[in-house]
C-alpha cells in the first residue's frame, strides 16, 4: 500500500470518531502517588488508543503523506499488531511496564507526571511528551537523538529506567511463542515474530494518531464561532506581543496552524540554573566520545546529564541545555509543562515567558525577553492555547481548564510582574570553550 493513501486507509480502519469520543470523560491532573519501586498500573486501550481517522478538520493530508516512509506503509494488519505490542507490559523485563504507561491514551499518551516512571518504580529525568501527532516530529525525544519512531521505539525497550530489557531480542522472546503474535506478525509482515518488525509495528501503529478537529481548527475552517473572543485574542497575542511563534511555527512570518514547532532546539531557561552545566558538559564529552546511541540514552534518561539536552548530542556549547520545540496541540490536556515537568500550569508557563526567565543562563536563546503582557492577556494566550485541545478530549480539557485556572487563581510561583515590565536584563556571555 503506497504511502499516499494515508487517508483513504485512515478512513477504513476502526477509528476514534468525534462522536464516539463525545460520551468518553477522563480526569487529568496530577496522576496518584506510587508505593515506593512500584511501576504504574498498565494503562487500558479503550476507545482513545483507536487510530484518528483522516476525517478531522484541520487534518493535513499533504504533510501526513509525507509523513509516512515508503518503507513503512500502512496497512490495517501493521496497525493492528502495534496498538497490541503499545500495551504489552511483556516487552519489559517484568512484564510491569510497556510503551503506554508512560503514553497513556487518556491522557493525550502523556502519563501525567513531572518526569516519567518505570520498571521497579524508577524516576527518570525527563516529562514524557505526548504521541498524538509524533509522526510530524522530524527528530523524536526532548533532544532529538534519533530521527525515526522505529528508533524512537527501541531505545526505552532496553533502558533500565524505562523497560529494562536486556535487549529487544530478550522483548522479542517473551512474546515469540504466543501464537496470536505469530499470527499477527504473519499477516502484517508474512515473517514470523522479529525486532525489526516489532519496532515497525509499534512506529506504524503511532502514525495513525493524527490529531486534529480541535476547536481552534474549525475556527481557521471559517467558523467564527468556535473559539471565543478571549481565544481570539490571543491567538493575536501568538503571533505578536507574546513571540511564541518564534519557536512555534515553521516560519517566523507567516501563521502556523498545522504543527506549531520549529523543529528546531532551544534553551529557554529552564532548570539550567539548578545544575553546574559547565563540568557536566565536559563530563559528557569525555564519556560520551564515542556518541554511542545507548550511552546517550541512559544519560539523557538516568544521569544528571540530563539538563544538558541537545549538547549530548552535537557536543556544541551552544547546544547545551537547548531541547526540542513541542508541538502545542493537546498541551492543555498533556502536563505538567517543559522537558523537566517543572510547570504545573499553562499560567506557569506563560509567567516564565513573560518575565523573560534564565537572563543568568549564559546560552539562553536570544529569544527570551520579558513581554510586559497583562494579567488578562495572559489569560487570553491560555484560552488560545486550550482552544488547541481535540475533540476526543474536550470533557478531559474542560476539566483541567477549570482546575488550572483556579489553581492559577491561587498560586502563581512563576509570576514577577516587575520583570515581566522591566527593561531587558544583561546576560552573561558564555564560558571559553573547553
């Protein structure tokens, strides 16, 4: 099946509808406590783990086509087998963990926390971000150490904060002998159960999650009345005064209303302050010479090196602490917020950009200044942002509009409106390279 026929194939297999969707309610907010080594509960399919049909407003068909690696094509069987292997607790080595604890489907395939659990209750260093729309993403984790979602598939397989695996041929020969797989395996890929199908099973299947249809979506289709007049304006605000479109867009001149990233890397002053980067980067670079995949895996995941980002990576000091520009879609509904979960609020996040936080972090992006925006237009910039929120989670979105709204209301740690109307602070220069 050719890659171009997206839509079509989209449209055929059993989909997530709006409709559907309607009668699905989920609470998000912080998710509960675990018992000391514990894993999180496996996570259920349901209704929202279904593909998103191509019968969204707002659905992109051109850049989804383009999307999807020849390859890769999708086909109902491929899709199939990897929703099964997404909930497969088997893949890791004590059967607790599989790709959906940390990507719950009622969460927006977000889990909730700050920084993700794993096997034997493990804490890692980074948020989990979310899989609707990951197939638009041109590198894939927080620092964009792999470019693929097959890749992307196999790294927390055998990372022993996530999975725990010894290796995706140890996942492979737990589920070998279950004759539904080797069925599936048969009828999607006529081979019997292996590593690289299995990846390219789980990656086919995160293709179909397009997600789209949201309010903000029929508002560009021409309904005026889909968002309203505080969303409006700050849509506006977007676009101007606030500077998101900076990061948030593919072009700094022209709107965005499809991906709402750069793809690109940046350090936006988050946590760096908290580390001594310096020595950790040289730390990197001398156990990270040989750039090996899995070294750079577990760093990113289980070290303090963490906080260096896109640096393990390039080894560029002007890569250090930078990470990679979320997509905004669904951001309502997938936090708490940035790539350590520090912000629990859209209201944080929007109070860390208005006082231009980081001015002592020494490879800021030049990008961050203080935005002098007002308490209502920062009010209207989150309605903006909710507006984003998918028909599948509009029950789940008013909820948690409403519960960070009167958190807000409350408790605003991130809030310095001195600085947010102050003149642009100093930043220092960065150190001599090492």
């Amino acid at each position: 099946m050719r890659a171009t026929s997206f839509a079509a194939l989209l449209l055929l297999l059993p989909t997530l509808s709006a409709t559907a969707a309607s009668t699905v309610s989920e609470d998000t907010g912080p998710p509960p406590a675990l018992e000391p080594g514990k894993a999180p509960p496996l996570p259920q399919q349901g209704p929202l783990a279904e593909p998103r049909s191509s019968n969204q407003v707002g659905f992109p068909a051109a850049l989804t086509a383009s999307a999807i690696p020849p390859a890769s094509p999708l086909t109902p069987a491929a899709v199939a087998l990897g929703e099964k292997l997404f909930f497969d607790g088997r893949l890791s080595d004590d059967g607790t963990v599989a790709c959906a604890t940390c990507h719950d489907p009622a969460r927006a395939f977000t889990d909730g926390r700050p920084v993700s659990i794993g096997i034997h209750g493990r804490a890692g260093q980074r948020n989990a971000p979310t899989v609707l729309n990951a197939l638009y993403n041109k590198t894939q984790f927080w620092d964009g150490r792999v470019d693929t979602l097959e890749q992307q598939a196999a790294l927390p397989i055998t990372n022993p904060f996530e999975m725990g695996s010894s290796s995706i041929a140890a996942a492979v020969s737990r589920i070998a002998g279950d004759k539904d797989y080797q069925v599936q395996f048969m009828q999607a890929f006529g081979r019997d159960v292996n590593e690289q199908d299995l990846l390219r099973a789980i990656a086919t299947y995160e293709r179909t999650l397009a997600s789209f249809d949201s309010p903000f979506d029929h508002f560009i289709a021409g309904d005026a009345g889909a968002i309203s007049d505080s969303a409006k304006r700050g849509w506006e605000l977007f676009n101007t005064k606030a500077r998101c479109n900076l990061c948030h867009a593919l072009a700094d001149n022209k709107r965005d209303v499809t991906v709402f990233t750069d793809n690109d890397f940046h350090n936006i002053g988050i946590g760096i302050l908290r580390h001594h980067v310096g020595p950790l980067a040289q730390q990197a670079e001398r156990e990270l010479a040989q750039g090996r995949l899995p070294d750079v895996d577990a760093a990113a995941i289980a070290s303090e090196m963490s906080v260096l980002g896109r640096f393990l990576i390039t080894k560029r000091q002007s890569d250090i602490a930078a990470f990679k520009t979320p997509d905004l879609r669904n951001i309502l509904v997938t936090g708490p917020y940035f790539h350590d979960g520090s912000m629990q609020t859209l209201w944080d996040a929007v109070d860390h950009y208005n006082k231009g936080d980081g001015r002592a972090d020494p490879w800021l992006d030049e990008d961050i200044q203080p935005l002098a925006m007002t308490e209502a237009e920062i009010d209207d910039l989150v309605a903006f942002l909710a507006s984003l929120t998918s028909s599948p989670y509009k029950e789940a979105g008013d909820h948690e509009y409403a519960r960070q709204l009167a958190l807000s209301r409350v408790d605003r740690p991130q809030r310095d409106t001195a600085r947010a109307f102050g003149p642009k602070p100093s930043q220092p220069k960065p150190p001599p390279p090492f």
